[in-house]
C-alpha cells in the first residue's frame, strides 16, 4: 500500500515529462547520488553514484562498481506522455467572448479521454535572469481549463464514434471575456518571472485527475500518465534498492518516446552511449576495455504492456496476453519492434526466477503491427542484447489508465534483482553473477 501511495504522489506530482525528469533527479540527489553536467569534465571515483540531465527531460544515472565490472546493467524508461502542447501564441478568440488555448497533439493520445475533465498546463518556460537564460518547471496547480465536447443532442451519432479534429475540437476553454495575453501573465507569474522575462515556453496539457486505487478489494489504479511513468517509478526504486553485484547499474529516462525518440535527448540520441563511455572511460576503460565491457552488457526496455480487455478480447493474441496483477510482461515481436531475443528472454527470465517474480508472455495479435518503444532504438546505437517489457494496463494513452495494484512490486523486485547482477559472456554460454 505504502509503495502505491509512493507510486501516485509520484504520477500526480509529473504532470509533464519535465517535472518527471526533476522528481528522478531529486530521488537520485536524496539517495546520494553527484549531479554531472555534460559540458564539464567528469573526475569519478569508484564507489560513488552519480547522474546527468539532458534537455531537462532526459536523465541517466549510474553506479559506479568498486572494482571491475562485467559490463552495463542498463534499464531504460520514457518521462513523457500523450498530450497537447500549447502553442507559443496561445490565445484563440471564439464567439460569446469565449478564449481557448491553441494546442497541437503530442503522441497519439485517445482524444475524446481529453473531454468534458478538469484539464491544466505544466511544462518549463526559459526566462532571463540577468544576463542568463535559465529554464524554469511550470506548473499551474489548478483546474484552468476544460476541452468541452458538443451535446448529443446536436451530435445524435456520436456514440458510433465522431471523429474528432485537433484543430477544431480540441481547443480547451480558458476564459470568458477579459484583457487579451491573461495566459502570458499567468505563465510569467507560475515561471517566477516578470513577463518581460518571459522569453519561450514548452508546456502541455494536463488532466487534473489524480491517480487513485479503485476497485472492489482495491486491485487496480486509475491514473494519468502510468506508460510509462509507472514503469520509470518500478525501475527507479529497483535501481536505488540494489545491492552492488557484477555489473555497473544504469538507469535512463528517455524523453520524446511518444513522438519517436529522435531528439536531442531521446532514446534515438547519443545520450546513452556519450555517458556510458564517458563512464567507462572515467574509470579507466576505454578502447578494446570499452569493447570488452559492452559485449557483457544489457538493456531492458521498460514501458508499459496491452492487457486483455474484458470487452475486447479478439484484441489479444489467443495465447500470449497478459493480465492485470500478473507480473512483469515480456513482450515478443517476430518483427523485432521489440527486441527481445531468445537470450535476452532467458537472462531476463533468470533474474525474475531469481526475484521470485512472476513473468508474462506479450504478443501482438498476428495480424496487428503494435506500437514501437525505446529498445529497438537503442540498440541502434549500442549493439548489446535487449529485453522489451513492460507492466500489463488497460486504455493506453488514454487520460486516465488502468493498471493492476500489485504489478508495480513486481517490477520493483525484478529490477532490484536485475541491478544486482552482471553477466560473465564467453564460449562457455552466459552467466548471471
Ligand atoms: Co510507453
């Protein structure tokens, strides 16, 4: 229970991928954990732990193992969401006096979840402070806004399903009348700037529902934000409870996934391989050392998992669904989408038997392709074996989901375990240390 409440006051308290970012950060920092900047020169030291920040949106952090290591034990999740970003001139004047925001779609989000709920903006605005650009979390902390759908007595076939339109019917309602640029002021006021100070804004839509345990015996959780922010939470909390073992442990938190992972900080990025050999090489392993340390790496690719739907079951393949509360999902492509490979399965499948944690097969019904996640993408970059999985929901990318109560513990204990190892990779076949 205690771990579901630490779960939703973490999902309620990221209501945009920067603020998920900044909340990793501000865990790593608590545990003791040395903030690094990419723009200075690393002086590790075996023994410590330490992290860096991309973008202000994308986090890697690291253990650095006392002696040699066997190689990188990576885990890897994603910070943002489905939503609507607001657009820099963000006031659209309608009739009646009536202002909406402009937004435009972030990811493929379910849109008609977006209506007729309490909605506010959150993001980071840069602002100029003395002769600096700074950037600054925003976060309107109250219902603001409202995307109002059409009656259905104007609309008798929308229970067939009206298609909505991002540009017409997505509009949230912001305010009735009053002095143009009120959205600019509130936006410079929740920065702490003075809005000449006030110099570009990246902000997104949020739901205001906070996440909650529902349920008759309180099995499942409703939340905004679970894919794949439950699945950073799971990896998180394995990667600060781990006991040191063979391996270096490594935690990163992509952003960009919904929107294809190929920016500065995202998963299709040198982000990940920058730092590992910045690491690698800060402890003395570079060139064939740098090499040698890959091949007995590995990378689970963490986000989260389609469970059967109680209405929807064609949806699923015949045999390889998942359940809510039945454990961690591996997920198989014959495509390779995702990367999970005959040995990747079987290491990833050692370690949960290891953590005593229950492990459940995902397929993508045949004829469906399925959506795409961090792991093929990394591993274009870094070439080491892979594992896709995820925690079994229901209504992804919806502005609230569903997710079982029990899952997250296993993930918890499956990365706890999967940080605490290293691999030994030779003739011999491969070895969990
Ligand atoms: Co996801």
């Amino acid at each position: 229970m205690e771990q579901t409440r630490q779960l939703l006051d973490f999902l309620d308290g990221s209501p945009s991928c920067y603020h998920a970012a900044e909340n990793v950060r501000r865990a790593l920092l608590a545990a003791g954990f040395e903030q690094l900047w990419e723009s200075s020169s690393w002086h590790l030291t075996p023994g410590r732990d330490y992290f860096t920040v991309r973008g202000d949106s994308s986090v890697i952090a690291f253990r650095a193992p006392q002696g040699a290591f066997s190689g990188f034990m990576i885990a890897a999740g994603h910070s943002d969401s489905p939503t609507f970003k607001v657009r820099e001139t963000a006031e659209v004047p309608g009739p009646g006096g009536l202002l909406r925001l402009s937004v435009e779609p972030y990811g493929g989000m379910a849109m008609r979840s977006w209506l007729d709920r309490p909605l506010s903006v959150a993001g980071r605005a840069m602002v100029r402070e003395g002769g600096r650009i700074v950037s600054r979390l925003v976060n309107v902390d109250r219902d603001l806004l409202v995307i109002p759908g059409v009656a259905i007595h104007m609309d008798r076939e929308m229970n067939k399903g009206t298609a909505l339109k991002a540009n017409v019917d997505m509009l949230p309602l912001l305010a009735q009348g009053g002095e143009p640029g009120g959205f600019r002021r509130l936006i410079a006021e929740s920065a702490g700037a003075a809005e000449a100070n006030l110099l570009s804004t990246e902000l997104f839509l949020y739901p205001r529902t906070r996440g909650t345990v529902t349920g008759l015996n309180g099995e499942f959780i409703a939340a905004p934000r679970l894919d794949d922010l439950q699945c950073v939470f799971g990896c998180l909390q394995g990667f600060l409870a781990a006991e040191a073992g063979g391996g270096m442990p490594v935690l990163a938190v992509f952003n960009n996934e919904e929107v294809g992972s190929g920016t500065r900080q995202g998963a299709d990025s040198t982000f990940l391989t920058d730092v590992l050999e910045r690491a690698a090489g800060g402890l003395g392993a570079t060139g064939e050392a740098y090499r040698r340390l890959l091949a007995g790496s590995f990378l689970v690719s963490a986000d989260n998992a389609h469970a059967i739907h109680p209405a929807h079951p064609e949806y699923a393949d015949n045999n390889e669904f998942p359940v809510l509360n039945g454990g961690v999902v591996v997920k198989y492509n014959a495509a390779q989408r995702y990367t999970t490979d005959a040995v990747s399965d079987a290491v990833f499948r050692a370690v949960c038997a290891r953590a005593g944690v229950p492990v459940q097969r995902y397929s993508n019904r045949a004829d469906l392709p399925g959506g795409s996640t961090l792991g093929n993408i990394s591993t274009a970059h870094l070439s080491i074996p892979s594992v896709d999985i995820g925690l079994p929901q229901l209504a992804m990318h919806s502005a609230c989901e569903v997710a079982g109560v029990r899952d997250t513990d296993y993930l918890i204990r499956a990365m706890t375990a999967y940080f605490g190892c290293g691999l030994r990779v030779g003739p011999e076949g491969v070895e969990l240390l």
